[in-house]
C-alpha cells in the first residue's frame, strides 16, 4: 500500500470554514486526499465501528453522497438526516441537537442557511462538527477545487486564478480563503454590490501576507481573466435567494463564463464550477463538457477530500463528552 500520510500542526475541533485549517494542516490533508484517492479502502479500520451524522437543510447531490460514501470507506456508518424527519425541523433548537447527537455519532456534518447555525451546532457539539454548506461558506468544495487544481498543475503556490460572478457567494468565499491559506493569486470580478464581504476579505489578505497569495476587486470579467490559469464560475442565483432569480440574471448577465471569456485567459487556462449549473446562463455547455473543464475532477474529488477531511477530525479527537 501507499505511505501514510501523517497531518502535522494543529488539527482544529471543527471545520466551519477554510480558515480554521492552518496552511501546514491544509496541505496535509490533500496529501491524505490524495492517498485516499489512490488506495480507497486503504484507511478502513482505523475508524471502523464509528458513526458520522450529516443534517442537510437544504437539497445536495455531491455532498450527500460523498459524505456517505466516504464514510463507509472509512469503516464508518453514515447517518443522512434530513431536517424535517428530525425534531429540529419542528422546534428543537440546533445547540440541544448537537448536544444530543455527540452522545451517539463521532462527528456530525450539516448544511444549512445561516453561518451562525454551523457555529451554533459546533459550540454545543462535543463531536468535530463539519461545515457541509452554509450561506456564507462551502470548506468542503474547496478542498476538491485545490486537489483538482493540485493534480493539474502540479503546485498550488503561485498560481494565478480568477472568480467570475457573484462575489458573496460561499463558493467565492471558501474559495478566496482557499486561495490565501494556498499562496494563490486571485482576481474577482463581480458587480458593484456583488463583493466579498469585508470579513471574508480581511482574513484572506491576513493569510496571504504569509503565504504570499493576493486578491484583487475589478469589476470586467475581461480584466479579471486576463493572465488567468484558472476561472471559476458560479451559479447567479443561491439556494437562499430564489426570489432574487431576475434582478441576478440581470446584474449578472456579462459574467458568463463561455469559450471567447477563456480565450482571453492564459493558454493553459481551465474551467471551474462547483456544480450543480445552470448550463447557459453562468457557464456554457461548450466550457462545462470541453478539454478545458476542471469541473468533474473538482466533482470526483469532493469524496477523497470527504474522507480525508472526516479521518483528520475524528482521529485528532477532542472535547469531553457529556
Ligand atoms: N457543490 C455541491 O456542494 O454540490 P451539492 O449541492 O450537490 O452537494
């Protein structure tokens, strides 16, 4: 079998979002991802007889599956709870949920609306809890966005990427944070009122003045792909905002990303999108399917990166229980 890979530095309790893993322990469990990747069941029984529950308020096709396949190729059962077959969808707070859950699974994974939710879920938990999706993060899709840029190019460190489109958007965010703990450039371009938010920003340019990453703001989608070895599309409308579906499609109608934007990027430039799209309207059909597209490698890594993010938590332990 291959070489175990050994996670060095600080292992967090909790994955709520790219951040809270420091760039030694991020780079690590790619590592383990890609050992993963290349011996499947090679981790089988140091986790065996474990459980993980995942809470999902919200529709999900890569998640769900990953997480749970991922779990049982980890040894463990993997319990998909939905959130209006639990007592939580009919009253009980999320805090006496996770407090409740850590008597039964090893760590629980959930997806929800608010960020403050996930945050809700962790502070109570006395099991690592994992940020499946929240409006503001997504740290499990940028862990398969960095793989499969990983894979492609070789290296992370230094190279020059670009987001085209709804800059608050959890993909943006997780990506952007991805970026600086990866010493990666990034250049967003997205309309006036579509930014990062300010936090978001803040810790990213904190991290890049250490990993020597960089982000910059421009609002042409020209202007941002110019150079670019990666751009990253996104879907106009959120799962949290289907009311905002025609003022979106309006302010976002210049930033899709066809085959003439990724002309103008450089020669070896690839495609991203975190899936699910809306084929025509961000990305085109001709981008998503064509020799330029990351998007299914970034899709297939979403289980490699599951199980290696769940085998780091679990096995890092943590907390008393109650
Ligand atoms: N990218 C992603 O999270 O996909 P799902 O919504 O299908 O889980």
């Amino acid at each position: 079998g291959a070489a175990r890979t050994a996670v060095p530095g600080k292992v967090p309790d909790d994955l709520l979002k790219v951040g809270d893993l420091d760039p030694a322990v991020l780079a690590a469990v790619l590592d383990l991802a890609a050992e993963m990747k290349a011996e499947p069941l090679g981790r089988q029984d140091d986790l065996r007889g474990a459980s993980i529950g995942c809470i999902f308020e919200k529709p999900s096709t890569r998640t769900q599956v990953s997480l749970a396949v991922a779990a049982h190729r980890l040894g463990m059962q993997a319990l998909v709870l939905h959130k209006d077959s639990m007592q939580l969808g009919h009253g009980e707070t999320v805090a006496d949920t996770g407090r409740v859950l850590s008597s039964y699974v090893d760590a629980i994974t959930v997806r929800t609306f608010e960020h403050a939710t996930v945050e809700q879920l962790a502070d109570a938990a006395t099991v690592p809890v994992v940020n499946a999706l929240s409006n503001t993060h997504h740290p499990c899709q940028s862990l398969a966005d960095l793989l499969a840029l990983r894979e492609h190019f070789g290296a992370l460190a230094g190279l020059r990427t670009a987001f085209v489109g709804d800059g608050t958007s959890n993909t943006c965010h997780s990506f952007l944070s991805a970026c600086a703990a990866s010493g990666m450039h990034l250049t967003i371009a997205s309309p006036a009122g579509y930014e990062p938010t300010e936090d978001v920003l803040g810790d990213a340019r904190e991290a890049m003045a250490r990993t020597g990453g960089s982000v910059s703001l421009v609002p042409e989608p020209a202007e941002a792909v110019r150079g670019a070895q990666a751009v990253y599309a996104e879907v106009w409308v959120p799962m949290d905002k289907p009311g905002e579906k025609d003022l979106r499609a309006r302010d976002l109608t210049r930033y899709r990303v066809d085959d003439a934007l990724l002309d103008r990027a450089g020669p070896d430039a690839v495609a991203m999108h975190c899936l699910p799209a809306v084929r025509g309207q961000e990305i085109t059909s001709e981008v998503l399917d064509g020799p330029r597209s990351l998007v299914w490698r970034q899709a297939a890594n979403r289980l490699p990166t599951a199980q290696a993010v769940l085998h780091t938590l679990i096995t890092a332990g943590r907390r008393s229980p109650n």
